[in-house]
C-alpha cells in the first residue's frame, strides 16, 4: 500500500484501532471494475479512502449486499443473536439463511459464539452493529423491533418470562410504551426476588423513562406509584435508608398518592420516609410518622399493617432511649406474626417485620437488663433471616448479632458477626451494612486488643456515616471510638469526641446512649485529672439517673460499678455497696457478661 494511502488512514482513523483496522481493510479488500470484471484494486490513487468510522464499517456491509437485510435484523436484535430467533424474525428459508450468514461470517461481520444447546452468533464489534443499526430507518427499526417482540412472545415464552427485560427493550424501540412498562416492571421485581438490586434499580428506572411518554392520567399515576415504591426496596439496599435518592423515590410516590386520595399504597410510603428519618438520626420527624402509621393500621384494624406499625414504632422508642415501650411494640409484632398463612412482607417493608422486631428487641432487652434474653432473641432471629434465605436481612441479623456480642463483652464472637455482616454486605453492595458492620467490627478488634487499627476502622466508619447521612445511633459509635483513644492514653481526643456527642444528645438524635457518654466523660475526666474526683461524681450520678429514668438497668450497673470503685478510692466503701448490691441483686441472669463480672469484682472489692 502506498504511502499517501497510508498517511490518510492514519490521518482519518486519529488513532482509534478500529478505525485504522477497518480503513485498512477497507483499501486491502475494495474491488476495481476493470474490463467488464472485479478485479481487486491495483491503482490505489483511484481508491477513495473513506472519511468516518461509520462509512468504513458500512463498506464492509455493501461488499455483502445479499446478507444486508438478514444484517440489519440481527442487529435489532443485539449484539449477539440466536440462529432459531434470527430465523424466526426474518422468516427467511433455511437454505438462504445459512448462505447468507456465511456470507457474513466470510465479510468477518459476524462470528459464531455457540453451537450448543443453540446456534448463536455476535457482531465483531459493538460499533460494527451500531453502525448497520442506524443505518435503518427509523420507522423501519420499529417495526422490526414490533416483530420481535411478538416472535419472542408467540414462539419463545421461556425466554419472553425468564427474561423479561429482553422483550421491554424491544417493545420500548417499538413505542410500544404500555408493554414495555409491564415488561421493565416485571424484570425489576424478577431482579428484586434474587436480590440482584442494582439491576432491579436500573430495571425500575426504565420503566420510569417510558413511562414519562405516556399521557398524565388516574392509571398512568397509579402505575408510577407501583414503580416508586418498586424502587425504593433495592435503593434502600443499595444506597441505605438515609440517601437522597431513596428520599425522593418514596417522596414521589407520596405526592402522587396523595392526588389519587386515601389508597392503601400510602402505608409503603409511609414506611419509606419513616425510615429515612430514622436512620438519618431525625427522631422527631420518625416518632411523628410512625405515630400515623401506627394509628392509621389501628383505625382499618388490619393485622398486616399492625405487624409493620408497632416494629416502626419499636424501632423509633428504641433509638429515643425508652426501651421498656420500645420492647412492648416489637412483642406486639412478634405475637401477631405467629399465625399461620401469613404473606411475606419484606418485599414491600424492606425486612419481615417479625425478623426486624427480633433482631431491635435484642438491643432493648440488654439495655432492660436482660443480656441472656438479648442473646436469645438475636439468635433466633438470625436463624429466621437464614430461613428466609433473604440476603440484606441476614447482613442485618449478623450486625444486630455483633452488637449484642460487644455489650455483653464477648469480643471473639462480636469480630466474627460483624466480619460476615462486612463481607456480605459487600459482596451484595449493602452500603448501610458496610458501614455499620465496619464500626462493630473495628470496635471488636479494639476489645481483642488492637486498639491503632481499631481507631482507623471505627473512625474511617463513622466518616462514611456522616457522608451518607446516617444518624442511627451515632452517639453509641462514638463513644466507642472515644473509649479506643481512652485506652491509648490519648483522653484529650477521647474527651473531646464525647463532650461533641454529648452535645448533640437530645429528643431529635435520641437519649439512648446518653447515660453511656455521661459514665465515659466521667471516667476519662479523673484519667485527665485525678483532682477532678467530684466532676467526675456529678456525671456518674448523671448517668445513673438518666439510666433509672430509661429502666435501663445495664447502664445503671455500669455507672453504679463506676462510681462504686471512685467511692472506694475515697475510703466511701459503705456508700459503694448501698448504691452497688441492689442493682447486683436485681440482675438474674448474665452473669457470664463483662459488666456482671466487673461489678462482682468491684463488689468483692468492698469486703
């Protein structure tokens, strides 16, 4: 090949392989009419070298013009294609099918991919079967389009219902807008069933595009509805409660609802703001939402929505710090949950209601003084999640588990929770999880001794917390960061952390680590200043009242043993054991639990 030939293909192609290689091949295969014949070119001055991508790719198609039309069909297809569907679409006989599809595979268009079970063939490239794509008109692409998906419909129904999403694409090109909507819902909520939900947003999400072609009517708001609330479950997964996207999705469905009058889908919508404002740590906006939830579930008395109403109100008592109510609600959903029969609820509330009640009430009854009934609880409702087989609440269940681990002490067994939480969560790209797990994980790794790689994990945690918005029970989080700087000698950094939580305490974030933090800054004030003995008093008696207000009798005997050992250091032994022996007493089981073990220790201390 001449040179200038050569400087042109290098010129046009501006460095795109493909380019040069089609331009290339372009010059190497182009036929020259010579004397009635084709020969192939021997004067490249009269070749024309051809000016975009799309002209080369097309000259390729033009060398093989008997296959054009087959081409053109298997391109609206896709990328690849079956032999039986290509057949079918083009209702060309067997013998000029396979002629011209080897006339294609000879033009190096096409290549087959499989033999087996089915003949199938791809494009050589992406590009190639773009180019022969647009090369239709448009009017023409649809009505191929049309013919496809009523092939597919008529002649596969396995593939038409296994794969949903293969017949909207083509009924969507079609404009056949209605079909392709049912057909993108179908895909996403198929998506959504094996908790593939990345795909189930995307799939969601298309359904939303087409349906922004259709007319606003009574049915057309409706059906957006539906796909909202579709798409808020794998979005909740995905990007977690706290997201703006998740917001939006469920604050959409809500004005729509809110047009259509009082329509049962307001429930799920419901359900979905709740839980943005509850993860996002707003309490306030959650206690009032779940107040109308529950109130409403009670005025229509209807069991199913009772079972989501008393664990949204459970879950919001929890985090505001009144646990004995918090604990009422969630056995009221456990209670209704026993009957037989009843219909799964997880694909429209996230989590079952009777795993989600299992797993919070584990958390109420330590703070109860029950770390026994805790442990319990939360196995069973891990077990419940594995029987369910549903992956985002087996990450919950294991986190849930990991935390009960921590409070009761128990380090090994909290790592071993939270790293399956963290890899699962992962794997599955359950960003609430990731986060939440990383924390518990980085605080079981301080409690087994590693306290520089535990202050990074918890820390690099609570970071990605706040950019995602998450509030849940931050106070908690933060304070064990603080307890790893504490115990690396680092208290300025510790004090500092827990004063800032301290501060932020209140009805909106909610009370229920608040004892904890008030028992800590006491602590670390007197490792800081050993003078500081009476300030350090004053915040034990804080946190022991705020304890006994919140019937929280795990954190009145961790503030009771911290001020029964500063009692003792001051030669106030008799105090120390009026304020420790009844709290002692009262508990009947966990005995085998940190906290029960350092209060004996303190209380063999005394004698």
């Amino acid at each position: 090949m001449p040179q200038s030939l050569l400087d042109q293909i290098i010129e046009k192609a501006d460095g795109v392989p493909l380019f040069i290689e089609e331009l290339t091949n372009s010059m190497l295969s182009a036929p020259l009419r010579t004397r009635g014949t084709f020969e192939r070119a021997a004067q490249p001055a009269l070749l024309r070298v051809p000016d975009t991508l799309s002209d080369a790719l097309m000259e390729r198609l033009d060398r093989v013009a008997p296959s054009r039309r087959l081409a053109q069909i298997a391109a609206v297809i896709g990328r690849e294609f079956s032999y039986d569907l290509l057949s079918a679409a083009s209702q060309i006989d067997e013998h000029d099918m396979l002629s011209a599809l080897s006339l294609l595979e000879q033009a190096d268009i096409i290549y087959r991919v499989g033999i087996s079970p089915f003949l199938r063939f791809a494009f050589k490239h992406a590009l190639l079967r773009d180019a022969i794509y647009d090369s239709l008109l448009r009017s023409k692409r649809q009505q191929i389009h049309a013919d496809i998906a009523a092939v597919l419909e008529h002649d596969f129904p396995e593939l038409a219902e296994n794969q949903p999403e293969v017949l909207a694409y083509h009924y969507q090109e079609a404009g056949n807008h209605q079909l392709a909507i049912r057909c993108w819902f179908k895909s996403g909520q198929g998506a959504l069933a094996h908790s593939a939900n990345v795909e189930a947003i995307a799939n969601f999400r298309k359904a939303l595009q087409v349906l922004d072609a259709l007319p606003e009517t009574p049915e057309r708001t409706k059906q957006e509805i539906d796909i909202q609330l579709a798409l808020g479950i794998p979005l909740i997964a995905v990007q977690g409660y706290a997201s703006a996207e998740t917001r939006e999705a469920f604050s959409r469905a809500r004005t729509l609802c809110l047009q259509l009058g009082d329509i049962p889908e307001y429930f799920q919508v419901l359900f979905g703001l709740w839980g943005h404002s509850w993860m996002c740590g707003k309490n306030d906006d959650a206690l009032r939402m779940a107040d109308e939830f529950l109130s409403r579930s009670r005025a229509l008395s209807d069991p199913e929505r009772l079972r989501v109403a008393h664990r949204v109100m459970g879950s919001t008592l929890l985090t505001i710090g009144d646990f004995q109510s918090s604990a009422n609600h969630f056995e009221e959903t456990i209670k209704l949950s026993i009957s037989k029969g009843k219909q799964p609820l997880y694909n429209l509330y996230m989590v079952e209601p009777q795993a989600a009640s299992l797993l919070l009430l584990s958390w109420d009854l330590w703070f109860l003084g029950y770390p026994d009934q805790s442990l319990s609880r939360v196995s069973e409702a891990l077990a419940l999640a594995q029987d369910l087989g549903h992956p985002y609440t087996v990450a919950f269940a294991h986190y849930m588990t990991s935390v009960v681990h921590l409070l009761r002490g128990d380090a090994a067994r909290a790592f071993e929770s939270a790293e399956k939480s963290f890899e699962m969560s992962q794997e599955q790209r359950f960003s609430l999880y990731v986060i939440l797990s990383r924390i518990s994980r980085g605080r079981a790794i301080g409690d087994l001794g590693r306290l520089g790689e535990a202050r990074a994990e918890i820390a690099l945690g609570i970071d990605e917390a706040r950019r995602n918005g998450v509030g849940f029970m931050l106070p908690m989080m933060e304070s064990w960061l603080a307890d790893m700087h504490a115990r690396g000698g680092e208290n300025e950094c510790a004090l500092s952390i827990v004063e800032g939580a301290l501060a932020n305490i209140g009805d909106v974030t909610g009370r229920s680590w608040e004892s904890e933090l008030h028992r800590q800054r006491a602590q670390i004030l007197v490792a800081l200043n050993p003078s500081k003995l009476r300030e350090a008093e004053s915040h034990l008696m804080k946190s022991i009242e705020v304890a006994r207000g919140q019937s929280a009798k795990s954190l009145e005997l961790r503030a009771a043993t911290s001020l029964a050992e500063l009692w003792r250091t001051q030669g106030r032994a008799n105090e120390a054991r009026a304020l420790l022996e009844p709290i002692c007493r009262w508990f009947d089981e966990g005995v085998e639990t940190a906290d029960l073990r350092r209060a004996h220790d303190a209380q063999s201390a005394l004698h």
